[in-house]
C-alpha cells in the first residue's frame, strides 16, 4: 500500500539530505516530499520566519499535496513538525522522531538542549546582530559530525 512520506529536517540543511531515504522509499512505491524549510533556503532571510511560519508551511503543503501523511522529523525538525502535526489532526497517520527533539508543551528548543550549549547558542545569537546561530567549526563537528573524517 502506497503512503505518502514527508520528511522534515533540522536546522542548517534542507530537504536534499533526504536524498537516500526517499530514493528507498519512492523505490518502494511511496510519495516522498523532502521539503527545505523557509529560512534554510539558499538566500532565506532567517529573521523573517518565526515557529508559526514554519508550521504554516508543512500544514499548506500538506494540504495542497496530500490526503493522509506520514510525518518524520530530524532534530530541530520536530519542533515545527509537532506543531503541524497538532493542525491536521486526522490527516496524520503516523509521527517519526528520528534523531530528534520531541518538544514539551511550553518549552522552547534552548531549554531542551545542555546549558553549556544553551549558553553557547544565547552568546552566538547575542553577537550575531539578527539572532541568528553560526556554530564553531569544533562545536559543529564534535556535536553532529562526530563520526565523520574532517
């Protein structure tokens, strides 16, 4: 039986790091959609987009592509996931956390993470001048590429 797949990442990359899953999963006859969330985009403006936007943006594509999905979240990607999935309701046949953070009502990502990273993320944010996040190379890579050659 055929599903339809969307499949959401985290931060700092887009629906391209999808690629082999959703070559497995059209392989097997599903809908895939890997989408690259607004504010990823090559040339976003991060500073535009808040939570609700990004929420805004699964449901409309969701609603535009599909009867029923299954969602599945990567990291960050749960936050606006869960925040879908609580608006189309029935629509939903099933949520995937993958490597991901399950949001607790209330609680904003930077409370869910280690405070010597929450402390990290507050000062990159600060210096920035938009509120955004540039990790060091060495955070980076010890954080999410651990086992990955330099």
């Amino acid at each position: 039986m055929s599903q339809t797949y969307v499949l959401v990442t985290g931060a700092w990359h887009g629906g391209w790091a999808w690629r082999p899953v959703a070559q497995r999963l059209r392989a097997a006859g599903h809908r895939v959609l890997t989408p690259t969330l607004p504010a990823l985009a090559d040339g976003d403006d991060p500073t535009r987009y808040q939570l609700t936007d990004v929420a805004d943006f699964l449901v409309d594509l969701v609603g535009s592509t599909a009867d029923e999905v299954t969602l599945v979240g990567h990291s960050w990607g749960g936050y606006p996931m869960t925040a879908a999935a609580n608006r189309l309701g029935s629509r939903v046949t099933k949520v995937v956390y993958w490597s991901d953070f399950v949001p607790d009502a209330g609680a904003a990502l930077i409370d869910e993470v280690p405070p010597a990273y929450a402390e990290l993320f507050r000062g990159a944010a600060a210096a920035s001048g938009d509120d955004s996040i540039v990790l060091p190379f060495e955070v980076w890579q010890g954080a999410f590429m651990q086992d990955a050659p330099e």
